[in-house]
C-alpha cells in the first residue's frame, strides 16, 4: 500500500487564534491526529477523524517517544494523512527533528508546518519584549533539564551571563531553584537580575511571578506556579509592568461557559476569549432537523399565498431554505411575501441568500414583531412561521390577535446532545459564568448540570425568565439581544469589581 502523508504541526502556545491556516486546514483533511498535552484541546475538538492523546505532563509520559514514532509510521503505513499536532513549534524543543528522521527511515513522506514557540510568544502576552534597545540586544534559548539518557554528571547547557541578552529556558520548572542558583554561583548572573516564570502562557490560564533571580523559585511556589512554564531571564523582565496588557484584559482569568449549539458557539466563544476569558464550550442543545416536512413542503407548493413569511431563528432560515432548494425553487419564489425577521443574525443569514428582509424590530423578541404588524396591518392575510417546536406560542397567538391566519411549521427540535464531554462537564461545574442565548439552553443546561456555582448572564429578558422559573437569578441579561449585546454586558459587569 501506498503510504499517505505525516504532517508535524506547530499548534502554537495555546491561544486558538495563534494557529495557522496552514495548519487548520491540515488537521481538517486529516485521518488521524496524534496530539499532545501542549496542543490546545480545543483543535480537535469537532473533528470526526482518529484521535490519539499522547501528552507528557512533565514525568508522566501518556507513551513514550518510540512508541510514538511507531505509531505515526504505522498509521501513514496504512495510507492514512497523519497530523502530529505539538504545542509550540514541533523543531523548538519539539523533538519535530527526531520524528522527522524516523519517518525518513521508514520511507513515509511528510512535510512541516510550524508553528508560534512559547519562548517568545509566552513571554510577549506577559508583556516582556526578548529584544529592547535600551535591555537586549540578543537572545538565547535553553532546554532547562537533560535528556532521560544523559551520561553521568552531563548537564543542562548553562550560558554565559551577558547584560545586553535575555535568557529564556524552556522546560526548566522542575529545575528552577538549581538554575538560578548555578547562574548566580557559576555564570556570574547578578542575584537582582529580574526574573520572570509565565506558567501556561498565551492561554486564558496564564499566571506570572516576576523577581530578583536569587528569589524567583521560592516567589514561583509561594504563587503556586508548576508546569508547563518558561523562565525569562534578564533586564527586559523589568518592562512587565508598564507593557502587561494580556492579563488587564476585563474577562481575564474567568472561566466562562457557552452553551449554544456546537456549530454556533464560535463566535460567542471567540468573542469573549479576545476579552481574556477562559473559555468553555459545553453545548446543552442540538438541532435535530424534523424527518417529517411534508407539512413545510405543502406551504412551499402554495408559497404565492402567503403575504408575510416571518423567521425567528438561523436555524429555521437554514431549514427553510434548503426545503425550498429541494423542491427546484429559490429566493425569486417568495417575491409575492414580505419578510420578518427576529434579530440581526437571523436577518444576516436571509441576506446570505439575498433576502434583505421587509422587518427586523427593533428589540428582538416576539412582542416586538407583534407592534411592528400592528403598524403595517395584518388582518386577512396569510402568514408562514417557520420555526422550532419549542418556540413560544406568542407570536403567533399575537398575530392571530390581529386578524392573521398563521401557519405555524414545525422545523426542527432543540434536544439534549447526544453525548456529554466529562472534562467539559468539571470544568462547567468550576466555572465562574454561563451563558445563555435561548430558553432552550436554560432547560437543557439543567437538565444535565444540577447545580452550579458560577453566575448566570441571559441574552434577553425571554432567556432571563427561563432562567428565574428553573429558581435561578441572572446576574447580567443583556439589554441588547445579541451576542455583542451580551458580550458587552458581561464585560461591564466585570468591571464593576
């Protein structure tokens, strides 16, 4: 058999938008994904191909690197496209090099796609510069312990001190206390020199000590910092201070959770992990497409009928459409309806399929589509509605109220997911805010997690009184119901403290 592709990938240090392109579409692509404990979990997720885990926490080594060699020629063996996913760069400390060579001797083709090393990305979201004009000039990067072979009495690879350099030993935590001390004794390091440890940098879990080289470890474990960590040695260090901006973001270091579908948590998730949050993406509901439309596909027979069509969700704009695509027709057919729409993303995913809708109200809730149709008139005509099963009856008892005859389409169902992540399901349980966009995610959320600790923040008053029946207060509903809207006002009342 052919052998197929082995692609050593750089996952970066840990935030998700320090991931190439290049990268992203290579895990896409792929049959298999062996990744490690530095890669940000958050790039397999979703993905339907092999999984394989192979982290090493420090001395604990989920396989050891032959196996892992074995593994990956094994698998292209098999004509499959391998990604070896490593955090960082997989030819800085990555050990990219190494498998590179076996999978030469092996025969198997391979290519290389690096990625952001933590020796200078961790350091620059702690706000340290390597280089300065006026500090450093230069740079060099240790390994900060030895090989699992060493011989007797080899050491770490201790530099020579130089005051226009900065020094960055990467996987030196275990070592801390032995390397200052052998700078200091050894290297002629200044005992103030400042120092710095960034443990989980670039990642919303990141923390920093920063001290006189002679008392960074005990500073290190009086804060309680492990593994993975850098150290950053050097004048540079002092620059902290003035250029931190990472860790004074307003959502740094809360743990957040969204719980929308998977397909339409990303934006929200990304959203608020540009404000520092850590966040956590615990899908409650999943959109489960009705196998019986014969009712939507009626109405699409003898949509010149209908004088108003009004959609309440994507999801419902998403279903619709693709019925309709499905019977041989597209937007021309609707040219006899006029178009309502709940909400901005609602009405951006018509205009996708070039429908600028006739009404968007402005407050996006049912009541608000009921004023509006006051205002135009509605008596005698016929109107769609489109929408889930769960959908509150309100608008379509208040379009009825005004002389309508509704047709009310049962699209699709907001159900529970299938399955439940156990380490999402710790980490929900630990959070500090969870986040609602619809009454359904309120319902689900739950029925699965019985208690919480964190704070609950509502997109709306709708979602807010879901929230208040199941017993629970909202701390934040957001006054504009959006997903702006409600980013914006977690982060206010973030602010407030």
């Amino acid at each position: 058999m052919k052998p197929g592709m082995v692609y050593l990938v750089g996952a970066g240090p840990g935030d998700p938008g320090l991931i190439s392109e290049h990268a992203r579409r290579a895990l896409k692509n792929a049959d298999c994904v062996v990744y490690d404990f530095l890669a940000n979990a958050g790039f397999v997720d979703g993905l339907s191909c092999e999984l394989i885990y192979v982290g090493k926490e420090g001395s604990a080594h989920t396989m050891k690197q032959e196996d892992i060699n074995r593994l990956i020629v094994e698998k292209a063996r098999a004509g499959k496209t391998v990604v070896r996913l490593k955090g960082g760069d997989p030819f800085v400390f990555g050990r990219g090099g190494e498998e590179a060579e076996e999978l030469i001797a092996a025969g198997v083709p391979f290519r290389i796609i690096p990625g952001i090393s933590s020796f200078y990305s961790a350091p620059a979201y702690a706000g340290i510069p390597l280089t300065h004009r006026d500090f450093a000039d230069a740079f060099e990067v240790v390994t900060g312990h030895r090989r699992a072979d060493a011989a007797a009495g080899e050491d770490i690879n201790f530099p020579d001190f130089d005051d226009k350099k900065t020094f960055v030993f990467l996987m030196g935590m275990k070592n801390l206390g032995y390397i200052a001390e052998t700078l200091i004794a050894e290297k002629r390091f200044p005992a103030d020199l400042p120092a710095a440890v960034i443990m989980w940098g670039a990642t919303a879990r990141q923390r920093v000590a920063a001290a006189a080289l002679a008392d960074i470890a005990s500073e290190a474990a009086r804060q309680g910092l492990a593994a993975p960590a850098i150290i950053v040695i050097g004048r540079v260090v002092a620059l902290r201070e003035k250029l931190r901006w990472f860790d004074s973001l307003p959502l740094f270091g809360k743990r957040i959770v969204v719980t929308r579908t998977r397909e339409q948590a990303s934006v929200l998730s990304e959203k608020l992990a540009a404000l520092g949050a850590d966040v956590v993406e615990f899908p409650t509901i999943r959109i489960a497409r009705r196998g019986d439309l014969s009712d939507l596909r009626a109405a699409l027979a003898d949509i010149g009928s209908y004088r108003w069509i009004v959609f309440t969700s994507q999801n419902a704009v998403s279903i619709f459409f693709d019925e309709l695509a499905a019977a041989g027709m597209d937007a021309r057919a609707l040219a006899g309806a006029r178009i309502a729409a709940i909400g901005p993303a609602t009405a951006n995913e018509l205009r996708v399929r070039s429908i600028n809708p006739d009404l968007v109200p402005a407050e996006y809730v049912a009541e608000a589509v009921i004023d509006a149709m006051k205002t135009v008139g509605v008596a005698g005509s016929r109107v769609l509605l489109p929408c889930a099963t769960e959908a509150r009856a309100a608008l379509a008892d208040g379009l009825r109220s005004l002389g309508a005859t509704v047709e009310r389409i049962h699209l699709y169902d907001t159900v529970v997911p299938d399955t439940i992540d156990p380490d999402a399901l710790a980490d929900v349980r630990d959070a500090d805010m969870v986040t609602f966009a619809s009454s359904s995610t309120v319902r689900n959320f739950f029925a699965i997690v019985k208690e919480s600790r964190a704070q609950f923040a509502c997109i709306g008053p709708i979602t807010a009184d879901a929230l208040k029946e199941l017993g629970h207060d909202p701390a934040v509903v957001a006054p504009v119901y959006t997903i702006d809207g409600l980013v914006d006002a977690i982060s206010g009342h973030y602010e407030k403290y």
